[in-house]
C-alpha cells in the first residue's frame, strides 16, 4: 500500500474527529450560555 494514501487516510479522519469534538465543544458553550442565562432569570423573578 502507497504511503501517501495511508497518510491521507489518516489525515481526513483526524479532521473529522477534529470537526466532531468543535461541534461538541460548541453545543455545550450554547447548553452552558442558555443554563445560564436561565438560572440569572429564575433569580430575578425571585428577587
């Protein structure tokens, strides 16, 4: 097998691994932002 299709090969599915964890990563900042914002809104009202 040719070395560079190997290496390739590897290099697309770090970068899809890469793509999958920062969408990750992405989602639970927004998860964490809305919680958040959500928390600071239950304590208004009860304030």
């Amino acid at each position: 097998m040719d070395y560079s299709y190997f290496l390739r090969q590897h290099m697309q599915a770090e970068r899809k691994m890469a793509l999958s964890l920062d969408k990750g990563v992405e989602g639970v900042y927004e998860k964490a932002i809305d919680t958040t914002e959500a928390i600071y809104d239950g304590f208004e009202r009860l304030s």
